[in-house]
C-alpha cells in the first residue's frame, strides 16, 4: 500500500497546524497509530492547495480536500476508528459533527477572519507567512472574504448570534462526555478527533481575543479531554513547518493533458494575483515613476533656445 502525502496548513502556538480541520486529521493519524510512511504531513504548498478546502490528499490524478473527506478515505484505507461502535453511536457521531460544522466552525472563523484585532495582530500575518511569493498579497484577502461571506449567513447581529450558539454547541458536547474518558468509553473516534482540534485551537491559540476560551474553560471536562488527549498523543508530533520540505511532492499538471479550462482559471488567477501585487506596490510607495508632462518639456526647449 503505497504512502499517502497529507498537505495542510503549518502549525504555530505550539500547535502542529494551526487549522482545526487539519489538527482533527492528525489527531486522528495519531491515535489510529498511522505510521508516518503511510501518511505523511506536509506543509501546504502553492495557489490550489492554498485555496482548497484543506487538508488534502492526493490520489493519483484525484484531489482529496476537507478534513471529512479525508477521513472517510482513511477509513476505506483500514484505518477506521469507528468500527467499534453501535448504530446509535454512529447516528449520534453524525449528530455531532454537523453541530460542530454548523454552529462551533462559524464561530472560528468569525474569531479569526471577522474580529479585527485577531486578523489584524495574527491572522493576516500567520497566513502571509504560510503562503509563497506572490500568494502572500493575494491568499489572506481571498481566505477573509470567503470567512467574512460565510458568516453572514447567520444574519443579523452575527456577533451575538455566532458565539451564543458556538457555546450552546460546546455545552452539549460536554453533557454527551460527562465523565468519560473519550465520547464513546475509553477508546478515541472520529468525533474525539474532530473535538479535540476545535478545542484545541481555542485554548492555545493566543489570539488578542477570544470569546470562546472562557467558557471551555468553564468547562471542566472539556478543558480535561483537551489536555488528557494532547499528552497522550499528541506530544510526540513535530509540527509542520512555515516551509514545505524539498522532498514534498506536489502533483505537477501538463497544460494540455489536464482539464483546459480548469488550467485556464489557474493561470487567469495567477494573473490576477501578480496585477494584485503590483498594484499593492504602487498603492504603498514601493515604486514610484515621475511623469513629466510634455509641455513641461517643450518650456524648458523654448527657455534654452532664447538663452
């Protein structure tokens, strides 16, 4: 069985990705004991990945992208977690994650992208490091205004309404734990995973603010599972550098093999992100050009000429 190549954001905070979505698929590798030449983690490389919804797998000419996807690859791999438990506690797995989807992962981006002083002081800067030349101009504007356009779905009053039920969400998955050890007894799933790199991201992020902190905190089991399920096996992880390694591969696409038109908007956006740039250099003082009107010109020829 041939190894798998897992790109994903890098990590920081002390974090191995400082993505939740990624952070779930490593937490997952890691207590799925998936040794590292059967999946190895890269740092994410280039505009598609940076613009996908990562982390994401290749599979010969197949691209693998999101942290559910990825999974449900992995377990069609052998690598299932789930497999111990019961039609109701798959039901309930289910249950969970489209909450942790549709009320805890607005409130993530709503933290990083829509509150100004967390993109302003880490957000915007974290992802411009991530990114190659030129992507680092383009790619944190673009990931803002995917964030900022998913948040308003929720409509009005999105601050009130996005953490009110991001911490309804957090509530009830510490009911479903209890005193358990993990949600299903005392062996990791798919929903620990998921959990663990939402509240993960949370408590060791150090962003200037953080509404949601607090009240994981607040609640004792969850801040216990978040730190009990880091020592045991997440300690040992290396995290993913700002840099991908020379030895990543990255799929390489002829131009005329390859789908035409999807080729033609990756170059369309290339385009765009190098006019982008260059616009950002005129607009910030980077480059100036003196233009000299031609009549200027011709005063100065006719003011010679008389002397």
């Amino acid at each position: 069985m041939a190894g798998l190549h897992v790109f994903c954001w890098p990590g920081r905070d002390q974090l191995p990705s400082f993505d939740p979505l990624c952070l779930s698929v490593i937490a997952y590798s890691r207590f799925c004991a998936i040794p590292d030449s059967q999946a190895a983690f890269h740092k994410c490389t280039g505009y598609n990945q940076y613009t996908s919804d990562l982390p994401i797998v290749y599979t010969g000419d197949k691209a693998i992208c999101g942290a559910h996807s990825v999974l449900d690859y992995f377990r069609s791999r052998g690598w299932n977690a789930d497999y111990i438990l019961k039609t109701k506690e798959k039901a309930d797995t289910m249950a969970f994650l489209s909450l942790i989807r549709t009320h805890l992962h607005p409130a993530i981006l709503y933290l990083q992208f829509v509150k100004s002083q967390n993109y302003a002081d880490v957000i915007r800067g974290y992802y411009a490091t991530a990114c190659s030349f030129p992507w680092n101009f383009y790619v944190p504007g673009q990931l803002e205004k995917r964030a900022r356009e998913a948040v308003a779905l929720k409509g009005e009053n999105v601050e009130k309404t996005i953490i009110v039920e991001a911490k309804h969400c957090l509530d009830l998955l510490s009911s479903f734990l209890g005193d358990q050890q993990f949600f299903f007894g005392d062996r990791p799933t798919t929903l620990d995973a998921i959990s663990y790199g939402y509240l993960a991201f949370i408590l060791n992020s150090n962003l200037p603010s953080n509404d949601l902190k607090p009240h994981v905190l607040s609640l004792e089991n969850l801040a216990g599972f978040t730190a009990r399920f880091g020592d045991q096996y997440m300690r040992s992880v290396t995290s993913i550098g700002m840099r991908a390694p020379e030895e990543a591969p990255v799929p390489q696409q002829s131009f005329f093999t390859s789908n035409r038109k999807a080729q033609l908007k990756k170059w369309g956006s290339i385009g765009f992100g190098l006019v982008a740039m260059v616009t950002y250099a005129f607009l910030s003082g980077l480059i100036e050009i003196e233009i000299r009107e031609e009549e200027e010109e011709e005063d100065e020829g006719e003011e010679e000429i008389n002397n």
